[in-house]
C-alpha cells in the first residue's frame, strides 16, 4: 500500500479497538508503516497478539493489549498500560463491532403464513438485541471517554469510529445492527461537536461491501460465481463490484492525518461504491 507513505504518524499513539479483527488488524498493520506505535486493543488477546507480532516482526511498533470495551475497569487498565509503553493516546479507532445471530430474524418480510420454525422479528432475543447495541454503541462510547480524556489539547487528536451502509438504510434481517451503526453516526456526529473546542476530531467511516474472508462463502459459490444475495448487493452497487478492506484505508489515513483534513470533522464517509447514493431506479 504505498499512499501509506504520504502519511506521517511518527510516534504518535495510535489505539485501535477490535485490531484482532478482520478490518482492524489491516488497519493496525498499514498504520504502524506510518512510523505510529499501534496499541491493538480486543477481547480475543490471541488474534491482536498474532498482528502485533507480525507488525513487529516487520520493524513496526505495536503491541497487543486484551481489553473488553463494554467493560470500564478493563479499558482504564489497558490505558494505564500504553500510558506506560508508548505514551498516551493520540488517535483512537473504535472498531469492535458486530452482529449477533440472535438478533437477526431469517426472513427479510413478514407473511401471512411462514414456514414453520422461522425465526421471526416476534422471535428475536432480547439479550441478542442488547448485545448487539451494547458492542457498537457502548463498546465505541466507553473507550472513548477513557482514551478522549488524554487526547484533549495534544495536536492533531482525533477519533474515528466505524459506521456501516444500515446507518442511512436498514438492511433486512438486522435491525438492532441497523440501529446501533444508525447510532454511531449519530454519536459521531455528537462527539465532533463535543469535543470541537478542545482539538479533537470525530469522524467516521462507513463501509460497503466487502469481500473478506469471512463473507467469501457467501457471496460466492465453489465456481466462484455471486450468490443470489452478493447479485442484490452487487445490483444496488453502481460501481457493480464489491470492494476490498484495501479500498477503506485511503479514509482512514485521510479522516486521521490532520494534513489533510484539519478541517473535516463529525462527518460520516461512505466508502461504498455508490451503494448508499442510489436509489435502485
Ligand atoms: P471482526 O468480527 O473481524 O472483528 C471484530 C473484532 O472485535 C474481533 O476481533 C472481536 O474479537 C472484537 N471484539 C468483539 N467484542 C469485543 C469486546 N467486547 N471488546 C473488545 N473487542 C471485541 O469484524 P470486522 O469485519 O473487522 O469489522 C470491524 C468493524 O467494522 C465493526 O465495527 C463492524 O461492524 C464494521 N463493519 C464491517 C464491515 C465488513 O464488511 N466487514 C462493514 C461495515 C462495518
């Protein structure tokens, strides 16, 4: 990723929750060859770990720190930590997230009659529901008030938190992760005029599609061909593909590195294609 190049974070402390995950963990590993030391942040110590190491391995700083961000008393001691390895935060990427199957129902509309056993709105499990609004809402807003409170005045602080395509439009199936991403912009938007007076900036990103390994299976079959849900997708998407994690990194570096948008703050990018532009006419 060359463009990484144009971005200097020397030693500028960078957290970055959920970094064991699919998306983080590329973030994390391009952002360390900005010169930034990456404090990987998730609830799975294991899969942050592997990334730090690799980060390492190549030269980079970063190190793995097992924190749950619905837990305050886990996040404060993993401040406590980087205060001491690395210094304190300058930029924070709130990226634990998710969707939980208790919370999605398995038919896209209700009918009058549905094959029996369908998991419907009706069945939906109440602490489904609450993990989920829990892990994005929560799980951004906690580590925001631990990590902000250092960020205040240092120069260029700024957050990032990810949003998602459900924020403008629910998707069908999942409507708490529709409601709790629909949140985050909305929070996103709270913080960056919160926090205006005190330098920080709260921007958000707002992924499309994405193929990553985790999806591969379904949105393509053994020949490789879209499945009847990646054609919809990719019927809504005017640029009539999918994109990369790859493609989300140009948003990052640019909402994070204050070189390029200093002045660019409470907005919510979407990185989609066009998916969220268009109407479907
Ligand atoms: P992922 O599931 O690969 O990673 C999420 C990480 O969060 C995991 O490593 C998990 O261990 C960690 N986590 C879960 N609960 C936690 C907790 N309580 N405390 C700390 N860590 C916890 O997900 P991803 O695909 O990399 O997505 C990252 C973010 O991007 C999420 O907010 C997701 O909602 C959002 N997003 C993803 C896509 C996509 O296509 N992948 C699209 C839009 C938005």
């Amino acid at each position: 990723m060359n463009f990484v190049k144009n971005h200097n974070f020397k030693d500028k402390v960078v957290v970055i929750t959920g970094a064991g995950g699919v998306l983080c963990a590329f973030f994390a590993k391009e952002i360390a060859k900005t010169g930034a030391k990456v404090a990987l942040l998730d609830i799975n110590l294991e899969a942050a770990n592997k990334y730090a190491q690799e980060i390492v391995a190549e030269g980079y700083v970063a190190k793995a720190y097992q924190t749950n961000v619905l837990d305050l008393d886990s996040i404060r001691a993993t401040r406590d930590l980087i205060t001491q390895d690395f210094g304190t935060c300058d930029i924070l990427i709130n990226g634990a997230g998710g969707n939980n199957p208790k919370a999605t129902t398995d038919n896209e509309f209700h009918e009058f009659s549905l094959p029996e056993n369908t998991k419907s709105f009706f069945d939906l499990d109440k602490s489904g529901i609450e993990f989920v609004f829990n892990l994005n809402y929560l799980g951004t807003l906690l580590p925001t008030q631990v990590f902000a409170k250092d960020m205040i005045g240092k120069k260029g602080a700024n957050i990032i938190n990810i949003s998602s395509m459900n924020a403008y439009t629910p998707l069908t199936k999942i409507p708490a992760y529709s409601g709790a991403k629909a949140a985050i912009s909305n929070f996103t938007q709270w913080l960056a005029v919160y926090f205006s007076r005190v330098g920080i900036r709260c921007n958000a990103i707002a992924p499309g599609f994405l193929v990553s390994n985790q999806n591969r299976a379904l949105l393509f079959d053994a020949e490789g061909k879209p499945t009847a849900r990646a054609n919809k997708i990719l019927t809504n998407t005017p640029m009539g593909r999918f994109g990369e994690a790859s493609e989300l990194l140009g948003g990052i570096l640019f909402l994070m590195d204050e070189q390029y948008s200093s002045f660019v703050n409470g907005v919510v990018l979407p990185i989609d294609g066009g998916f969220s532009a268009y109407s479907g006419v």
